[in-house]
C-alpha cells in the first residue's frame, strides 16, 4: 500500500509505524510542518491501561516510553488551605517532545519516510496514494478543506488555559485551586521527568479578562501565574514554549467531532476527528488507540473502504465515551466555583469522580483508607455522630420537612398501565408493597392522573374520586404499617401524550377512535403524526385542570402520603406548557420561559395550598429536550428556581421525552450533571434519575453531592430488593424485614464463601 499520514503528531507517526511494521513493502510517508526537533508542549500523561494496548500495538516503541516516562500514584488536591491526598491512581507522564522523538526514530528504523516543513493545505498531491490520514491536530485543515464532507461541530468552550513548564516537581497529580478577586484560578500540574513539571493554568474567561490577562502577553502571563501560585512553586519559576513575537500562549478548548470520519481513501484520526479536554488526560492515549484501531482494521480487512469504515464504527464508540466523560470534566473545572461551597473533602470527592468514569467504589480499589475517611466524615455530617464503621453514602438516612427517610435509595415512578376506571387495586398493592419491602428509602407511585381525560392510557391510576382515593390509602397503610419506606404520590395530567395505549402495545400509540378521548395540550401540537390533534386549552379548561390537581392533592393528604410530587417532565400537559417546542401560545401562558411556566406554576401553588404544609413536595422537570431550540440545562436552572419560590422542597431531575425529535446522549447516570447543576446552582434538594443502575453510581452521585436521593426506575423492575441486595454487597447492616431474616443470612454466607473461594483462586 502507498500511505500518507499528514501530520507528525501521535496519531500520525504511530499509525506509519504499524502499517510500516504490518508489512515492510507498505510505502508509508510522514508530512510535518515543522522541523523534526521543533516540538510543542510539556509533558503528556498516559493511563497504565493505554501503555497495556500500546504493546500490542508495537511492543519496541512501548518500551523505549516505559523507559522514560515519569510514573505516579497520588492525586493531590490543595483547597482552602487544605491538602486532600488520595492514592492508587497510577498514570504515567512524559515529555511529548521526547514521546515525539521515540516516535519519529522508531519510524526511521522501520523505513517510514518522513518529510518535515512541509505544510500540507490540500490532498491533490497524493492522487497515487490508496490511503491518506489526516492526524494533522485539533485545527486539521484537511478537515477544514473537507469541511462539507466531514461535518464538523466544534464546540468552543468557556475557560481560558495556558500550557507552562516549571522545574518544581509534583510528585503527584496535583490540582492547585486559588480564589481571586476575579473568580477562580486553577493548576493542573504533574512532574513528567526527572526535573520538569508540566503546569496548565485555567480559569474562566470572565476572570480571564477581568484579570486583565486578554492584554497580557508572554511575560506578563508568566509574571501574573508566578505570583499567583508562588506558594507552590517553592522559589522555581515557570516557562513557556518559546513564540516568535511573544504574543499570548493563552487559548480556548475546542471540542470537536466530526458527523463523518471518512471520505474515500481519506480518513481523519486524532485530534483531527475528535478532541478530549486536557483534564482526563487522554489526547494523546485517543490518537495512539486510533492508529492501532486503523491499523488492526485495515489487516482484518480484504478491502480498504471495509476496514475504514469498521475503524470509524469501533473507534466512534469508545470516543464518544471518552468525549462524554471529558464533557463532565470539563464542565467541572468551568465551574470551580458551584463546587467552592462544598467542604473540602466533598469537593475533592467531586473532582475526582467528576466524569463519572472514576466511581466510587474504583476510588475504593485505589485508595480503600481514602475512601473510609471519605465515607466517615460524610456520615458524622450526616447524622452529627461517628458511626463504628463507615456507612456507604446511599444509605445514609436524609430528611425532608416531616419526611425522614432511612436512605437514599428512591424506587421512581412508573406507570403499570393496571388500572381499571383509574382505581389501583391488588396489583398495585403487590408492586408498591414488595417494592415497600424490598429496602427503599422511597417508593413513588406511578404518575397518578386527576383527570379521567387526564389519563395517558385506560390503565392509568387516578385520584378524582373516592374509590381511588381509599385504594390509595390502603396501599400507604400497607407501606406504613408493614415497612419501613415512605410512600410518595405522583400527580400529572397527559396532555397532548393522552389517550394512548398501554405501554405494551407501544409507547404513545393512539386508542382506536372509539376509544379515545378528546385531549388538550397549551396549543394544538400532536405529539406524532400518527396521534391526536389536541385542542388548544381554554382558561376555562386551565381552571379545571388546576383545581383537579389541588383536589387530588387534598386526596393524597387524606391517604396519608409522605410527599406529592407534581409532574411536569416528560411532554404531559405541564412539561408542554414549558417547553417552547410544543408552546406556541400566544397570550401570557406562551413565548419567554417566564410566560410558559405561568401556568405550571400555577397549578404547583394550588397544590401546595392543599397539601400540608409540613410535608414535602417535589417536582419533575425534563431539565433539557435533547433538541435545538428547546430547553436547556440552563432553562433547567431557572425552572428549578422558579418552582422552589413556589415552595418546591426538591426537583426530581429527568430529561427529555418532550419531542420525537430528540436526540439524548445516553450513557451511565447521564442526567445526573443536570441534576448536580440545579442542587448546586440553585440551592435546592434534587434527585436524581436515568440509567443509574448500581450501588456504586448512587453511591458516586450522593457522596459527589450530585443529589440528595437517586431514583432507580427499571431496576426496580428487575429487582424489588435492589437496595437490600446492594447492603448485601456493600456489608452493610440494613435492616431486613423480620420475615425475610434467614434470606438475609443466606446471602451473607453465600458472599462470604464468595469472597473465601477467591481468596484460594488467587
Ligand atoms: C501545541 C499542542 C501542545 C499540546 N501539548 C500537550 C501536552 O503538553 N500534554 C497533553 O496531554 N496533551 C497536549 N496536547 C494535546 C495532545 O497532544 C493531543 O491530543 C495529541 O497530540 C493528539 O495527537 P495528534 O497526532 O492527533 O495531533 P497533534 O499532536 O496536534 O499533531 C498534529 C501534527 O500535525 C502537524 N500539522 C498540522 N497541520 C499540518 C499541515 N497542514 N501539514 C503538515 N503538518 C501539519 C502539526 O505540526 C503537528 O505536529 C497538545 C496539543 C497541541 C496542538
Ligand atoms: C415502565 C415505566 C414506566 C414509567 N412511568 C413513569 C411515570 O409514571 N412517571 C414518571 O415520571 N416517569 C415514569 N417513567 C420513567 C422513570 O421514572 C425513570 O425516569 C426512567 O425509567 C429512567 O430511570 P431508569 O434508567 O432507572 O429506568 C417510567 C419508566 C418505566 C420504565
């Protein structure tokens, strides 16, 4: 094959190495603009698990960076004049100029051809090559030439950095945090040889330009960090990258990626295709993977536009993890201070398990004392005592007005599409009480309707009358008497969702017309083209609705619920008064958030007015639509703030299901930034929900202070016990119900001749 990579970064030069190694009659050639020594940049970190895949990938080169890399265990975390040191997290650095010469030498060995200053603005040169690789960096301009083809979305985001070297060596990871006048300033600094550190020095670009860093050049930014950290430089200076000029080093992140990675014979790798903030650290370990995925690809492949386009596919997957994680992280540093008011040993849980991809019970692995201490002081702040040993976080107790619940662990509302005339009955009493049982903080019921035309489905329950208003009592009696949850009561109204299916006959699939019901919705916006055109709701009909909510408010007291939740997620009628994508009014319930939420709001204090004051309310809200031009974290941020005036005690945070077309990034906990970003933004309780499925993710959230409560839906469905099996698991003592006691015993025996067999295989 004739092969040219563009580019002699990473990406480019480690791809020409295994084709070239692959088959040694490859004709591989390296376009570099620069000179061969002119390389930027300090030092570049490395994961244990990338220099794992680097062997596979050409053990020769492996070797010669495992024989210069710096390697370190701690992270280091100094705030508010305290210093939070956890170990075990095993990365190593070095300095991208040497990883670059390694590179380019073990190039030549194998016969690569390498051009250096010679600046590639177009591919037309190479009409005789079978494959050309774009790996020429973050602001690739093939990519740009290709811009049509390729799609690019680049994302410029909201701090400033600047990428500086100093002789004091870190020993640890270490993040630096310092409160200006101007907002907060950030270190990240690492040692990456024997006698240089790199140090990155961020802030955001508000600060930035109050700081009056816009009109900085280089030695008045290296004047202004030397000042502002000197009690960590111990004396040593700081350096930048030579510039000709001496104009500023400081720059803006770009997140790019790309909708093709592909167009013919051509291919973008690295930074080219996709960029991963500096703060997880994984640049340089992406473009590596990515030229060990082509490469593998293209030998497993009999045809080129086969391996290419199985190249895009696997590498497409695990980029989008890393970019998601890096999204999280990068969100973090440009919010140091939302996090500034937890203590400082939350916040450097928060740092650490920032991109969610270092949880709980990883940080555990890595540094076990760490974590107990962790675990320790988050119970004694909890409960103002010291407990003999530490409690895992969701199972720490938490109390809300009257409502005093034993853990954290919330079973979140689903619909079982049961009901008859909108009365719950044995069925409901069987799912809500085993779920009662099964350990649970807090059961929800379903989103439970106040209208009969209210009803998203025939199998909907309802709180209209007294029928389902003694049912109700019936299943909290049980909850009460029998168990130690508390029971909360979901109300809404389906809106434009309404007359509908059950949910297994398919989601939001109309009733025949004999069936359904007239709907409403804020403006005549089916939800599909295949459902019911709503009629667009009179004040009239607003009146109803908001006096039906406050009467099954009034039920729900008399039943004895723990807390009434009003719903307005989801595209039912409140969340459709909310959002802009479905509210297209006119009058003052449309147009400015304020106006959308006139209504909800509305409907949210008539409820409050009925429901006791002493007992808490909650609201859900989808905190985005996952669509332009709907709604956004942001928006969420003011919903959230406008329903705790209202006398909201918590927002239960979901997202979405508010329009067909949406388009969710889903992944592990993936609504829980939204909720981390209102309870710390806002001020007020939240919960958080979505795809949180195991002990380690709540655990994770409650400790990071993402949430006060984690709701768990469809696990719930898998396993009514979750949270006692999850005690189990953790050796936690939670109190079992005294008829399933020898169950208890079982599985602790059974985990513990668990633990013993392992104990011999190892
Ligand atoms: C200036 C700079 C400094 C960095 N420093 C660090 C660091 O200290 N630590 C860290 O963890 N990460 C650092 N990164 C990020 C990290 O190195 C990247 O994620 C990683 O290098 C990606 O590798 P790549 O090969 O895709 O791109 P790059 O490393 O950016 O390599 C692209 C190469 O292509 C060359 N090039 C660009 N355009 C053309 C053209 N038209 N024709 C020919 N050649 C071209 C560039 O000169 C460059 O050598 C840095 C990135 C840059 C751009
Ligand atoms: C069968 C089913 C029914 C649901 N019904 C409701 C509901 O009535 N009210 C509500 O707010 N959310 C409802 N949801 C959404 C869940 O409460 C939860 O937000 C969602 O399933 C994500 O959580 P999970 O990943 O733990 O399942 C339902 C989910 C499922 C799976």
């Amino acid at each position: 094959m004739r092969i040219v990579c563009i580019g002699g970064g990473p990406a480019g030069l480690y791809f020409a190495i295994l084709m070239k190694k692959a088959d040694p009659a490859n004709r591989v050639t390296v376009y570099e603009r620069n000179r061969a020594g002119d390389t930027f940049g300090w030092g570049v970190v490395f994961s244990d698990q990338t220099l794992e895949n680097m062997r596979d990938g050409d053990e020769a080169t492996q070797k010669r960076i495992i024989d210069n890399f710096a390697h370190w265990d701690d992270i280091e975390i100094h705030f508010k004049g305290n210093v939070v040191t956890s170990h075990g997290h095993g990365f190593c650095g070095m300095e991208r100029r040497q990883l670059l010469s390694i590179l380019q030498e073990r190039a030549r060995e194998l016969g690569v051809e390498l051009v250096f200053e010679r600046e590639v603005a177009d591919i037309g040169d190479f009409a005789n090559a079978d494959l050309i690789v774009a790996a020429d960096g973050i602001n690739s301009r093939i990519r740009a030439a290709y811009a049509e083809h390729f799609q690019p979305e680049i994302d410029w985001r909201r701090n400033k950095f600047v990428w500086l070297g100093t002789h004091r060596v870190f020993e640890a990871f270490t993040f630096v945090f310092v409160a200006t006048e101007w907002g907060w300033f950030q270190a990240h600094a690492y040692r990456f040889n024997a006698d240089t550190s790199t140090f990155i020095v961020e802030t955001r670009e508000d600060s930035w330009r109050a700081a009056g860093l816009d009109r900085a050049d280089q030695a008045a930014t290296l004047d202004f960090c030397r000042r502002l950290f000197a009690p960590w430089l111990e004396g040593k200076g700081l350096m930048a990258q030579p510039k000709p000029g001496g104009g500023s080093d400081w720059v803006t992140f770009a997140r790019v990626s790309n909708k093709n990675w592909v167009r013919g014979p051509l291919v973008l790798m690295g930074d080219a295709a996709h960029s991963a903030h500096f703060s997880i650290g994984s640049g340089t370990k992406l473009a590596l993977e990515d030229a060990i995925a082509l490469a593998r690809a293209i030998q497993r492949h009999d045809n080129l536009p086969g391996a290419l386009a199985a190249y895009e596919t696997e590498r497409r997957v695990e980029v989008l993890r890393l970019q998601s994680a890096a999204r999280n992280s990068t969100e973090w540093f440009e919010n140091v201070a939302r996090y500034a008011r937890f203590p400082p040993r939350q916040f450097a849980y928060s740092l650490l398990t920032r991109s969610q991809r270092v949880s709980h019970e990883n940080l555990r692995q890595r540094d076990k004392s760490y974590l107990e201490r962790v675990e320790r002081w988050l119970g004694a702040r909890t409960t103002g005592k010291q407990a003999e040993h530490p409690v895992p976080p969701m199972f720490l107790p938490f109390r809300l007005k009257s409502m005093a619940l034993e853990n954290r662990i919330v079973v979140s509302p689903m619909a079982m599409y049961s009901a008859k005339d909108g009365v719950p009955n044995d069925f409901h009493l069987v799912h809500l009480g085993a779920r009662a049982l099964g350990g649970a903080g807090l059961v929800f019921t379903e989103m439970t309707c106040v209208l009969p035309e209210g009803r998203i489905t025939p199998g909907c329950c309802g709180l209209w009358n007294e029928t389902q208003e003694e049912a109700f009592a019936r299943v909290v009696r049980f909850a009460h008497e029998r168990t130690r949850a508390k029971i909360a009561l979901q109300l809404g109204h389906s809106g434009p969702k309404g007359a509908t299916r059950v949910g297994w006959e398919g989601y939001d699939r109309p009733l025949d017309p004999g069936e359904a019901w007239p709907i409403i919705a804020p403006s005549p916006v089916p939800w599909s083209a295949a459902n019911q055109v709503p009629r667009e709701a009179t004040r009239q009909d607003m009146d109803a609705v908001r006096d039906a909510f406050a009467a099954a408010a009034r039920r729900g007291a008399r039943a004895g619920f723990d807390m009434l939740e009003l719903h307005a997620a989801h595209g039912y009628l409140l969340s459709a008064f909310i959002t802009p994508i479905t509210n297209r009014r006119t009058d003052e319930y449309g147009g400015s958030l304020e106006n959308r939420l006139r209504f909800p709001l509305e409907v949210f204090r008539a409820m409050r007015a009925a429901w006791p004051e002493e007992k808490p309310m909650s609201v859900r809200i989808s905190a985005t639509d996952w669509v332009d031009g709907g709604i956004a974290p942001t928006d969420a941020v003011e919903i959230a703030r406008a329903f705790k005036a209202a006398g909201a005690d918590l927002i239960d945070v979901s997202s979405g299901l508010t329009s067909t077309k949406a388009r969710p990034i889903y992944g592990r906990m993936f609504q829980a930034p939204f909720s981390d970003r209102i309870r710390n933004e806002v001020g007020i309780a939240t919960m958080a929900v979505g795809n949180i499925f195991e002990p380690d993710h709540v655990n994770s959230i409650i400790a990071g202070g993402r949430a006060d409560l984690c709701a768990l839906a469809r696990p719930h469905l898998c396993d009514p016990q979750f949270a006692l099996h999850a005690a189990v698991a953790l050796g936690f003592d939670a109190p079992w119900p005294q008829q399933y006691l020898d169950g208890k015993k079982q599985l602790e025996r059974l985990k513990g001749q668990e633990a013993a067999d392992m104990a011999i295989v190892i």
